[in-house]
C-alpha cells in the first residue's frame, strides 16, 4: 500500500500555498495531512526538520522524502514511481 505523508503547519506561508495541490491530490492518492505543532512525534520519527515536506511510503517504508514546494505533476510522478 503506498501514501503520502504531507507534512505542515498553519504558520508555514509556502504550505499555505502548496496545501490546495496537495488537497487535490487527495482524490486521486492517499494523503495524510500531518500539522507539525499538533503532531511533534511524528514528524521527529520521520526526521522532518523543514516545511512543507512529503514522505512517500510503500508498505510502511520510506521510499521518498522531500522537502519544499512541489508541482502537481511532480507528486503524481513520484507517486507512480514507487
């Protein structure tokens, strides 16, 4: 099973504007929205130390992390990667 791991916080100005890509997305893969300041030990445990940042996950396992501001096209294209 694979999902997305979208990491961000209502103070973060570039998350603000890359949330609606990854609000969209949301239909088409499985996303799960992580608020930073509500969930410090989730983002420790997957070492997130910038935002906004995606962890994609394939059976529970890291394949991908990146940080910053994505296109839409080149979520989608990592996500059919893994």
């Amino acid at each position: 099973m694979k999902q997305v791991l979208y990491f961000t916080a209502a103070w973060c100005g570039p998350c603000r504007s890359f949330g609606p890509v990854m609000e969209s997305l949301g239909g088409q893969m499985s996303v799960r929205r992580i608020d930073i300041d509500a969930n410090p030990q989730i983002a420790s445990r997957y070492g997130i130390r910038n935002i906004p940042a995606l962890v994609f996950l394939k059976d529970n396992q890291i394949v991908v992390k990146k940080m910053g501001i994505l296109s839409e096209s080149q979520v989608k294209s990592i996500w059919n990667q893994i």
